[in-house]
C-alpha cells in the first residue's frame, strides 16, 4: 500500500506539470522520511526472520529510481504516452491534466 501511494503522488506531480527529474527526487526522499517507520516494521517482524528475509523486506520497504523508471516505461509500451495511460488506463476525462493543474497548481 505504500508504494502505491508513492506512485499515486509521483502521477499526480507529472499531471501537475513537474519535471521528471524533481519527482525522480521527490520520490527518492520516501527513503529518508520513511527510515524510522520501515526500522519498526522491521524490529517487529525481524525476529520471526531469517536474514534473508529481512533483506528482502528491507529491499520492499524502500523505493528506487528503477521502480519509478520501470512504471514510466510500462506506461509508455502499453499506452504510447502519459496522457492515454490518463485516459485509457485510468479511465480519466481527456481535459483532466488541464483542468487539475487550472485547479491546484500554481504559477
């Protein structure tokens, strides 16, 4: 659940007009502010683990720019361009970048 909120607020930067670059960034600071949060989960589960299993949750706990690079890349082979994953993919209104960045997005 929370890589999929990551990736929920890296797609609406890029609705919102940000560059790739900063929400590269953005989404990479996941990694610091969630530090403490990932330690207690794996204070809690590590000692029903092996240490190969607590390598593992360390690596699913964090995000990496390969993730973010590997969805751009989905997005683009099945959809062509970030606007039809907008619309065919997530089923949104043709207009929805223009009107979300009119509404929340200030110059």
């Amino acid at each position: 659940m929370i890589k999929e909120s990551i990736f929920a607020a890296a797609l609406l930067l890029k609705i919102a007009g940000v560059s790739g670059k900063d929400i590269l960034k953005d989404y990479l600071l996941t990694n610091r502010f969630r530090k403490e949060a990932n330690q207690k989960i794996i204070a809690t589960y590590g000692k029903e683990l092996s240490s190969q299993e607590i390598l593992q949750l360390e690596t699913f706990l964090c995000v990496d720019a390969s993730y973010l690079e590997g969805a751009k890349q989905a997005i683009i082979e099945q959809f062509g361009t970030f606007e039809n994953y907008l619309v065919s993919g997530l089923k949104l209104a043709s207009t929805y970048s223009e009107a979300f960045r009119r509404k929340f997005v200030v110059s």
